[in-house]
C-alpha cells in the first residue's frame, strides 16, 4: 500500500504531523523504530505544556498516540534506515522491507550520546544511567558522578546532590554552557566537587561500577570511587540514514529552517533533529504541524 | 495467566522455588518506560504457561531491589532454579524480553 505521508518517528513532533496529516484526509503512516513517544516517556512530570499543567510524560505520549490512532493514522514499529526520492514517489527502507509514501517527514529526534569508553555499554543498568531522574533514586546514600559540561549535566548534579552523598560533576573543559544559576547553586552544596578540564578514562567494575579512572589536561590521573556515573554529554540527531536526500550541519541536525523544508520537494523535517534554538515539547509539535501542512500543500499541488 | 506481584514476603515461594523459569519485571509508579514495558509483560504472562511473570514494585520493596542490584528501570531479571541467569535494562520490545529466556 501506498501512503500519501509516511513519518518516521513517533514523538511528539511525528505523532502530531500524523494528526495534522489526517485532519486534512490524507493516508498517515508513523514509522517507529522503538516505542511510541521518544524522549518524552521519561519524564516524570511535564509541566510546561499549555492546557496539561501536570502530566506524565507516559500519559502525554499515550494519549497523543491515541489521538492519532483514532483519527485514521497507522502505526508501524520498524526503524527507516533510508530515503530514495524518485520524486512523487518516496521509498523509505526498513530492516524487512520498504514502503512508498507521496511525501515524508522525517520527525526522529535524538539519542544519547555516549561517552564512548570501554565497557560502556556493558555498565547500563549496573552504574551507568543517561537519565539522572529515572535512576538517581537508586543511588541513595552512595557517591556518583556526573559527567558532562551540558544544561543537562548541570540540573542532573544538582538533583543528584539531593540524594546521593556525594556528587562529582566532571567536565572536559573549565566552562559550562549557560544555566549560570545552576552553577552557583551547586558551587554552594558541601557535597558536589567539580573536577574541571578531565575526563573520564576508564570505567572499573566487577560485576558493577566501582570506580572511575579520571585524566587531568595537565596529565595527572586519579581513581575516583563511584557507585553510578550519569552521562550527561548531549545527544545526537538521528538523521544519519537520510544524508542522501536532506543536507546537515556539522553537528548532524537537518538544515531546515520553520518551514520544514528540506533540499528535497517532498520531505520534510520536524522535531529535535531540526537545528533550532528551542527544543521543547511545544516546539516539537509546532514543527509537526508546520512540516504536516507543507507536506499536504506538496502533495495537492502535484494532484 | 496474569503477572503475579511479589513482594519480600513472597519473592521466596514465587521465585525463587518456581519450578518454571520466571521473568521478574522491577518497576515503578513514577516510571513512564515501564509503563509502556507493562503491557508487553502481560501479553507473555497470557500467552505462555511454560514460565512464570511476576511484578516487583521496587519503591515498596526496596531491599529485594538492593539485593539483586537493579540500579535502572525497567529491569527484567530472569531467574531458573532460584539463581539469576539473565536480565535486560531499560524498555526492550517482546522478542527481546523472550530472548532473555533462551
């Protein structure tokens, strides 16, 4: 079957464009290579969403999938691994098989990015955490680390310093971008240190993190006891797989502007992995609704 | 059959002396991937007799969570004859929950 608008990715700003895409009677598939929602479901508590002052970030994506689902939009959980425009035909590859829309949007976000040491990955789930919210509660009374210079990495510290004992925030340069504030706040707690201009080298562990190899600019290295390291060194956008038909910045976001629009008639682009100044949940859906429109003037223009 | 909750009191029996391999979710209230997690749960507990799902609310049972180190949820921890064999972080799709069994 052939869709008029086929989304890749199923957060806040791809779900939208399927609501907008079908309020306006087009055929809707939402590509999605993990669950519903993206980054959203981690968060316990939004509370900067118009009209929704507390909402979970579990309800907000559940109930934003219903809406879509129940206006006609369907829902497939496979991951796009490639674009080919053969131009009013579109073919978005997965694993098993493609599909072939009229127009994409492409609204994939972002993923952690990883610190890229030895035993990383091995370590999730048994020292290592990306989410100082979901598992900070697990670190009660213990000494962890923080790792990173981001606004992230900054508010992760100072929530951490609520419930750990101790907390490092180890950062590679001696600057932090922004969030002046929270720096001040967390120079004035008696248990967070700063370890400025290093890095992280090494990651010891038995069956679980037990310390962290940490390497000065000026050479010198310490062994630092940890029970959890929070990686918090930003994230990357996932449009990898789509460099043949949209053009990216340096740091991998697609080079669109409000508009949606892409170098290519047909696809388009919303959400977190769009360079913009803001990446909020509001503004994840406005890009869907932005980029669902282009896409339906596209495809009545060539009807 | 439907996802049995255990608790410190009934982990043992539940668990531990299964005869029949069990796949323990640890979870919490607070915790949006393991809400999403919980639906793929129930589906195995319904659709396979050969092992046993069972629920462990970690914020209740906060000892049962400490001795098996889960430091990230949601963790699903496989265990046969009393002994951890296998366990999975974070919010995995259904073949990968199944594959943890194997």
């Amino acid at each position: 079957m052939r869709y008029d608008i086929l989304v890749i990715g199923a957060g806040p700003a791809g779900m939208t464009a399927a609501i907008y895409g079908r309020r306006a009677n087009k055929t809707v598939l939402v590509l999605e290579a993990a669950s519903y929602g993206g980054q959203i479901i981690n968060a316990h508590k939004i509370e900067n969403y118009p009209v929704a002052p507390h909402i979970s970030g579990f309800d907000f994506a559940t109930k934003l999938y219903e809406q879509a689902k129940e206006l006609g939009a369907e829902f497939v959980f496979e991951k796009a691994v490639s674009i080919e425009d053969k131009g009013a035909d579109k073919i978005v590859g997965t694993p098993s098989g493609s599909y072939e829309a009229g127009a994409v949007i492409i609204a994939t976000g972002s993923d952690k990015r990883k610190l890229g040491i030895d035993r990383e990955d091995e370590l999730v789930g048994r020292g290592v955490s990306y989410c100082a919210t979901c598992d900070g509660a697990f670190f009660r009374k213990k000494t962890v680390a923080v790792a990173g210079g981001t606004r992230t990495a900054l508010e992760d510290a100072l929530y951490l310093a609520d419930i750990a004992e101790k907390v490092y925030l180890i950062h590679r340069l001696d600057k932090f971008r922004g969030a002046e504030a929270d720096l001040e706040r967390l120079k004035a707690r008696d248990n967070v240190e700063l370890l400025l201009n290093s890095e992280i080298t090494k990651l010891n562990a038995d069956k679980r993190l037990e310390s962290i190899e940490v390497k000065a600019k000026d050479g010198t290295v310490q062994t630092v006891e940890v029970s959890g390291l929070f990686v918090a060194v930003g994230r990357v956008p996932e449009n990898q797989n789509f460099a043949a038909v949209i053009d990216l910045d340096d740091k991998g976001y697609a080079n669109a502007k409000e508009d949606c629009l892409t170098r290519t008639a047909g696809i388009f682009v919303a959400g977190d992995n769009r360079v913009k100044e803001v990446r909020q949940l509001v503004t994840a859906a406005a890009d869907g609704a932005v980029a669902a429109t282009a896409a339906v003037k596209y495809l009545n223009e060539k009807a | 059959m439907a996802v049995i909750k255990v608790t410190q009191e009934n982990f043992e029996n539940e668990v531990l002396k299964s005869d029949k391999p069990v796949l323990v979710d640890f979870n919490a209230d607070w915790c949006g991937p393991c809400k999403m997690l919980a639906p793929t749960m129930d589906a195995i507990a319904d659709e396979r007799d050969d092992i046993k799902v069972v629920s462990i609310n970690i914020d209740d049972e906060d000892e049962l969570a400490e001795k098996y180190e889960v430091f990230s949820i949601p963790c699903v921890v496989v265990f046969k004859n009393g002994e951890e064999v296998n366990r999975s972080v974070g919010l995995r799709p259904r073949a990968d929950i199944e594959g943890l069994l194997r």
